[in-house]
C-alpha cells in the first residue's frame, strides 16, 4: 500500500510517500481502505517531534479517517464488510496517511445515510472534542453564553456550530478579520477579532458583551496566554475546558482570577479518555446523525491527494485556512 511515512522529526518534508505491506485485519480489528484523512494541529506536531504523544520514528501519522470496510478479524460481530466507516487512532497507531488501515473495532463507527466520507474524515477528532467538552465537562444548556477561542479552527468551529444549535449565546474569537466574519456564519452572535483586540483587550471586549459578569462556559483551544485570558473572561460558577497547547508556551495565571468566582476548570484529551475506558461511538453517532440531516456543516476548505501530505501540511501551518483540510486517498 501507499502510506506517508515519517522517518525523522523536521518541517512538512520530511512527510514521505513510501511503499509498504499491506496491513491485515487482526482478532478484534477492523482493516479499511482509507477514502480521506483528517489533517490535524497535532499530526503536524508529532511531525516536527513537539507532540507530547508522539513516540519516535518512523511514524505514520494520521489520528482520523474515512473508508470503506474490507474485511474484519475474529470476534467483530457489529461491522462487516463493505460498510462506510470512520475511525479514530492512537498518536502512534495505526496512522490513517496511507491506503489501508487495521484498527481496533471499538475505534470504528458506522456512518448514517447523508454524510459523505469527506465530511466523516472530519469528525472523529475535531468534532468530537468539541461535542465532548462542550456537553460532557462544559454543561453546555438554551441560554448560557460561550465563548469560543480561536473559533476558526476545526475544533472552534465545530463547537460554534454546537453551542448554537443548543441554544446557547455564543461569542467567537478569533484572529482576523476573514475569519470572524466566516466563523459568524455558523451561528456565532457575537465576534471578537482578536488582532482588533489583543490580550487584555480581548478579556474586556468579553466582558463588555457580557454586561460585565464573563461567559457560563469558555473553551480553550489556544493555551498559552489564552488560557489565563480564558480565566478572567469566565463567569461566578463558570466553567473553563482546556483542550490543548498549540501556543507551546506554559500558561501563567494567578488564583485570584478563578477561585474568588468559584470557576470550575477542566482538561481534556481525547485519546487519554479512551485509554481510560471512553467509549466514543455513541456521540459520534450523534454527531454524525446531525450532519446527516442538515444540523451541523463540516466546511472543507482544501483537499490534497495523499502524495502531497507536505503541501497540506504547509497550509495548515499558515494558519490562513477556514476550514477543514483532508488527503483524499482514494477517488
């Protein structure tokens, strides 16, 4: 099979299109012929050997894809062959940047009618985090006000789409422009450009939309100096999810910012969750339920066949993207 191998840690170059055996279904395990693979904020750290999960080369990246099922090993009686599938992976296993892929069957999960396999590649990482974080941790409910950081991203996105249709007042922040005004299109009701309003400025804008008491619920994409803005943009009783670090700086934050307001402050890391026993199938199927009647959009923004896994790689580290990027794998 065709695969996108890393051999060692470096810039999107080092993504190379290698030959490679193919895999084979084993006991418990699902083998599907990939159609699109979700780019992630993550496969590009674990590409440059910053991902605190990645282990050491050579790695096939990938956390997320689509397919068709070809064939399943013994003792997997809830799919079979033929069905369209999405799956998740670990940071080092199976890696969804190649033809085929053997994955555990409780990482599968069958797509409903109207969701097409580009628009599933997109779902098992971005989509359920947020889905995860907003209604799990977050407390997420008709009439709480949630703020969303870097509201443009894959995860940002997702959740503006997810508060909103819960019926939450939602405020997206995000870094120019272009993007407000796209993330606005997803039901955002307010937009805060954060290359308008810097730092502390982004807090007071926060606060100033709020009538002074902060969001129910922020959700913190960013890291960083985010975090600590995250906490002083919060609520009495708010809640703050933390879901990653992409800023790679430390976050400095002072207690008095969270604890007088009695703010609650959760983690969340999806594959750590599933090694400790979540089963992520049921809310993706939800989640893929409302894709499939007209709910949520899954926006993909560019779509790179599997060779030109650098290329992908290269828009994703732009940041200029509004929108989903995916290798289509096969036609």
């Amino acid at each position: 099979m065709r695969a996108i191998r890393i051999d060692a840690f470096g810039g999107p170059e080092v993504l190379t299109p290698v030959e490679l055996p193919d895999p084979v279904a084993g006991p418990g395990e699902v083998l599907i012929r990939i159609a699109a693979a979700g780019v992630n904020r993550a496969d590009a750290l674990t590409r440059a050997g910053t991902y605190h999960r990645a282990g050491k080369p050579p790695l096939i990246p990938g956390l997320e894809a689509s397919g068709t099922v070809v064939a399943v090993g013994e003792g997997v009686a809830d799919i079979t062959a033929g069905q369209r599938v999405m799956a998740q992976g670990a940071a080092n296993s199976p890696g969804f940047y190649a033809e085929l892929a053997a994955v555990p069957a409780e990482r599968v999960t069958a797509l409903p009618d109207g969701v097409d396999l580009a628009s599933a590649a997109g779902l098992p990482i971005a989509w359920l985090s947020a889905w995860y974080c907003l209604h799990r941790l977050g407390g997420l409910a008709a009439g709480r006000t949630v703020v969303v950081q870097a509201a443009a991203s894959g995860v940002g996105s997702a959740a503006v789409q997810i508060a909103a249709a819960a019926g939450a007042r939602v405020i997206a922040v995000a870094g120019s422009p272009a993007k407000t005004a796209w993330v606005a299109g997803f039901g955002a009701h307010h937009t805060v450009d954060s290359s308008a309003f810097p730092g502390d400025a982004a807090v007071d804008e926060v606060l100033r939309l709020t009538g002074g008491a902060g969001a129910d619920l922020v959700l913190d994409t960013v890291g960083g100096d985010v975090f600590a803005h995250s906490l002083r943009q919060t609520a009495f009783a708010g809640r703050v999810v933390a879901l990653s670090n992409v800023a790679l700086r430390p976050s400095t934050v002072d207690t008095r910012d969270f604890y007088p307001k009695n703010v609650s402050i959760h983690g969340f890391q999806l594959t750590g969750l599933i090694e400790h026993g979540y089963d992520p199938r049921p809310d993706l199927r939800t989640v893929a339920e409302a894709v499939a009647d007209g709910t949520f959009r899954i926006p993909i923004e560019s779509a790179f066949p599997l060779h030109e896994a650098s290329r992908a790689h290269r828009r994703l580290e732009d940041r200029a993207n509004l929108g989903k990027i995916i290798l289509t794998v096969q036609e």
